[in-house]
C-alpha cells in the first residue's frame, strides 16, 4: 500500500498513466479481474463537486481508452469490482489530516 491518499488524483501523472496501460498493452495476456478502489482519499484534493465530477470523468475515459485498446487487440476485458468504502469515523484515519493540506482548485496540470 504506498499511502499516497492520492486516489483519482493520481491519474494526473502521465508516468502512472503509462505503467498503468502496461499492465493492459504489453505481451499477450491482460488481467482477468481489476478492482478499483475507492475511499476518503479520492475527495482528498478537489474542493467541489464539480471538479471532482472532472476528475471522475478523466478517469473514466482514460480506462474507456484503455479497455477500447485491449478489445481491439482481441482480447476479453477484465472483470471490474468497485469496491467503496468510508472510515467509520474520520478521525480515526490519520491520512485524512495529510490529504487536505493540498486541495486542488481544477484539472490543470494533467500531463497529456
């Protein structure tokens, strides 16, 4: 677990992008199963609904292109799990104080 409490935001870093599309592109298997994880930490750094709305929908498309890219390479596309899930109390999960010292205002800044 890296601890990051990045959530959607990850997907800004186009490095992370790439190594995730690896996983998907390279060699001739890709996963059977994905699980996609959400929690506290994918509200972490939008300070809206609607930029948050973005963010969810740059994601979205982003994992449209890449499962559009592994049907045109003839192969199944994975299971999908969304699994959620919300700490009890907040105060009991110490990332919640770590990730809203960065709050991020917009999109910008996404590496295409």
């Amino acid at each position: 677990m890296s601890m990051n409490y990045l959530g959607l935001h990850s997907l800004r870093n186009r490095g992370f992008r790439q190594l995730i599309r690896s996983y998907f592109m390279s060699g001739d298997r890709v996963p059977d199963v994905m699980v996609l994880n959400s929690r506290l930490h994918d509200g972490c750094y939008w300070t809206s609904v609607r930029i948050y709305a973005q963010a969810a929908d740059f994601a979205a498309q982003f994992w449209s292109g890449v499962m559009d890219k592994v049907r045109a390479r003839g192969h199944a596309v994975p299971r999908v799990f969304y699994r959620t899930q919300m700490p009890q109390v907040i105060s009991r999960d110490p990332g919640w104080y770590r990730c809203r010292e960065k709050p991020r205002d917009s999109l910008h800044g996404i590496e295409r």
